[in-house]
C-alpha cells in the first residue's frame, strides 16, 4: 500500500508537462484574439488590399530612368 501512495505522491508532484501546457494555453489565446482581430477589421483589410491593388494596377509600366 505504501508503495501506491508513493506512486499517486510522485505523480502530483510530477510538474514536467506543467510548462508546455502553459505555452500551449498562450498560443491558444493569442490565436482567438487575432482571429477575432481579424473578423471585426475584415472591411477594412480587404479594402486597405483593394487600394494597393488598384494603385499597382494603375502604375506605369516603365521604370523611372526609362524615356
């Protein structure tokens, strides 16, 4: 009996996975924020991408130095 109470006791105080599930729990969070980030902002990043489009688009084709 007392070699299982020595087996449950090792077990408790057995921290080893203790800080990658803390990373994992900080990719986690950081992962919802930016996605919820990027669903309030969607208007406003596919309109920011539409203007640079529109503005390459718009660009002359020769360089600068070209006549």
């Amino acid at each position: 009996m007392s070699m299982l109470k020595a087996l449950i006791e090792r077990f408790r105080n057995d921290e080893s996975g203790q800080g990658l599930v803390e990373y994992v729990l900080i990719i986690a969070l950081i992962a919802i924020g930016l996605t919820a980030i990027m669903l309030v902002m969607r208007n406003s990043i596919g309109n920011t991408f539409k203007n640079i489009s529109d503005t390459l688009d718009s660009a002359p084709a020769a360089s600068f130095g070209a006549s």
